[in-house]
C-alpha cells in the first residue's frame, strides 16, 4: 500500500496555516499552566496518601475543604488539557516529520526528550482518564505508575521549555521583540483555532466539574459519578460486597480500642456515648466529592478513654477482608480534630452497609480512600 506520507517531507508539505511558533506559544502556555496544577495537586494527593516519615504525624487536618478542592482541580485541569493537548500537537506535528530525522547528537537527544514529553503527556491524561471511570485496562498498578510518570513528564516538559525557550520567548506577546514590525497574517486564523479550543475546554469542563463543584451537578453528563447518585444520596466506590463484608462479619461486632487502657464497645454503647454531628465532604481520589452530615462520636474522646497521649498517631483497621485500604493510618493532628468522627449516622439515617455500617471514619481534609468503612480496630501507635 502507497504510504500517506511524501519521501522527503519540507514544511511546504503542510499546507496548513497556523502550524507557527506563535500557536505553539500560546497553546503551549495553556498546556503548561494546566500540567502545572496537575502536578502540584497530585503531588499533594500523594503526599496525603502515602506521607513519607517526617510528615506521617503533621499532616494538617484543615482546611476542612483541603482535599476536595485539590483533587476537584487535579481532575478538572487533567480533563481540560485533552483538548488542549490535542491542539497542541496538531499545531506542531509538522515538526515532528522534519528530515533529517537527525542532524547531530544534540539533536538526537532534543528529539528523545520531546517524544518522552508527548509519551509521558499522553500516558498521564489517558491512564488519569481511565481512572475516573475506575477502568484499569493495564497490568500496572495505577497509582504509582502515573505518579512516576507525572515527574518524567514535568521533567521533559521543563527540558523543552528550555530548548524553545528562544521561540517562546520570541513569540510570548502578540508583539513580541522579534515580531514587532512584522503583520501577523494569521492573527484572524489564530483566533478563531483558540476561540474554538476555549469552547472545547469549557465545553468538557462544564459537563464533568459538576462531580465535584456540586452548583454545576445538574451539567455533569460527562463525568462518571453524579455526586447526587448513590445509597442515601452519596456514590460509593466500593461496596460491601466488593469488600467481602456480609451481615455475618458484622453480627456480633465490637469496636476494640488499642492503648495503654484497651476497651471494647458494642454498638449499643457507642450510640450511648457523646454523639456529635458534622458536614464534611467525602472527597474521592478520582475527582468527585459531596458533602454530607455524618452524625458520630468523636475520635480523640474514644482515645481519651484509652489513655492514649496528645500527640500519637492512630492505625485504624477495618473488617474488610482485601484491599489496599484495609488498614489506614492517621496523624495526631486529625485524631485530635473535634471534626473528625467514627460515624454511625449518615444524613440523619444508620449508615448504610455500602457506607460502612456499622462505623466508618469520617475526617475533614483527608482523600475519600483513607475515611475507612466498617472499622473493627483503632490503636494508638
Ligand atoms: C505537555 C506539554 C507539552 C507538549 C506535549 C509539547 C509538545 C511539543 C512538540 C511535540 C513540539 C514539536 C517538537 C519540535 O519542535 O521538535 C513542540 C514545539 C514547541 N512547543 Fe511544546 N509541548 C508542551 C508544552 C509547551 C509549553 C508549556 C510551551 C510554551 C509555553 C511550548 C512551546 C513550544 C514551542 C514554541 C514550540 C516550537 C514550535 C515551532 O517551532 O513551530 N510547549 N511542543
């Protein structure tokens, strides 16, 4: 079959406009503003997931809206730079079938780069998208693998920032020094491809930012999860059958407090003690959180009666039988935080069992995998 493409390619072989520096400039900043959010934020993610050593006990407990508002921006500027990507590689491809293939060593190293950069860019969008959906089409696990890839990607991105620099910096401004005198030719053009990305980018973010900026719910068509969707009007990720939790697990369940005092409590008397109510957010890694009123009791009251000190820790255990989260971690800071409960109680109903019945964790600032459901075990460490 006669191949699509010429021999020998020139850019008078693309006869498309706008394949310019100037496009890729302004695109690029885009892109570059939305990869940035989505590397600090899931730097912040995973810093709240896995917290390395000197911050497993400081990790702050507020703002309570902390996460929620980290993670709604990780997913929305994620979904936001597709279009944009794909804009910005439609404005450049012409540069990518330029021959020779290579002219020097650094040129070869220059092109390496710029395929990890596209690699890594399209990698992270696709594999972050598929997880919205909770799709795991690989045999990778998810989590570690987009966070390493997040920093090649950022790494490349800054190496090409620094190669284009001069470019970039030639075409920032409309005017800038370099173009001055010159009439830009495509300025009309150029402005109607922006004025339909800008579409496009509000387009996907308004149908999917509903999942997690509840004002917006009714729009969400796109997303997933509908905040509203769910048992007692709140999704759930992960059932209970999923958990292998069943009726029999919980028959004759007693909550075991670990400490220098250890006690036990039925369910019964749990309900007896102090219960407080809360509005607190379940905010899920995949980028849809809800807020709701969890009625419970406090943690650091049932640490208090376990004569556990001010500043531990607390590993909470919970009667699931597999999954990564079946056993969680939680800083002072948190176990001490008047907001943070062991809830029995959601919107005004006993929880559910897709919500953790009998007791679940429910904190302010913490990523929606850490509130652990159907807790057994809390033990000062
Ligand atoms: C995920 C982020 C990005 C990706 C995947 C990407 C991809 C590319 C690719 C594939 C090329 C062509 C490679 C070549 O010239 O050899 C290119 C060129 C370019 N990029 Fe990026 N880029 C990204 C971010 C940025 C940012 C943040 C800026 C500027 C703010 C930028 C500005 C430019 C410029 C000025 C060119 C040269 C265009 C030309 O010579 O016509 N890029 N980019």
């Amino acid at each position: 079959m006669k191949s699509p493409f010429p021999a020998r390619l020139s850019d008078a072989s693309f006869s498309g406009r706008l394949h310019d520096a100037r496009t890729a400039t302004v695109i690029g900043r885009l892109l570059g503003a939305a990869v940035a959010v989505c590397f600090v934020t899931g730097l912040i993610s995973h810093v709240w997931q896995h917290p390395p050593a000197f911050l497993a006990n400081a990790l702050p407990s507020r703002p309570a809206w902390g996460y929620r508002v980290s993670q709604g921006l990780h997913v929305a500027c994620g979904i936001a730079a597709v279009p944009l990507l794909l804009a910005k590689l439609w404005t450049v491809y012409p540069r990518l079938f330029a021959r020779p293939v290579v002219r020097s060593a650094r040129h070869a190293l220059e092109r390496l780069s710029v395929a990890v950069l596209v690699a890594s860019a399209l990698f992270e969008l696709l594999s972050g998208l598929l997880n919205t959906a909770q799709w795991y089409p690989w045999p990778f696990s998810f989590v570690p693998v987009h966070y390493a890839v997040g920093w090649l990607l950022v790494g490349a991105m800054v190496l090409h920032l620094a190669v284009k620099a001069p470019e970039i910096a030639a075409h920032w401004r409309r005017r800038s020094a370099g173009t001055l005198s010159l009439p830009d030719e495509d300025a009309t053009d150029r402005r109607s491809l922006l004025r339909a990305l800008g579409a496009a980018v509000g387009a996907v973010t308004v149908t999917t930012v509903g999942q997690s900026f509840t004002p917006l719910g009714r729009l969400d068509l796109l997303a997933p999860r509908h905040p509203g969707h769910g048992p007692q009007g709140l999704p759930v990720n992960r059932t209970a059958a999923r958990a292998g939790v069943d009726a029999q697990a919980v028959r004759d369940w007693r909550l075991r407090i670990e400490g220098p005092r250890p006690y036990e409590l039925t369910l019964r008397e749990l309900r007896a003690l102090p219960q407080h109510e809360v509005t607190l957010p379940i905010a899920c890694v995949e980028g849809w959180s809800k807020a709701a009123r969890w009625t419970g009791v406090r943690v650091r009251d049932l640490l208090d009666r376990a004569g556990a000190p001010p500043g531990a820790r607390i590993r909470i255990t919970s009667l699931e039988r597999h999954g990564a989260y079946r056993v969680s971690e939680m800083a002072h800071t948190y176990a001490r935080d008047p907001l943070t409960l062991l809830a029995l109680r959601l919107n005004g109903e006993v929880l559910s069992f897709d919500h953790g019945f009998p007791a679940r964790v429910i904190a302010p600032n913490r990523p929606g995998v850490l509130q652990t459901k159907w807790v057994g075990r809390l033990e000062v460490l």
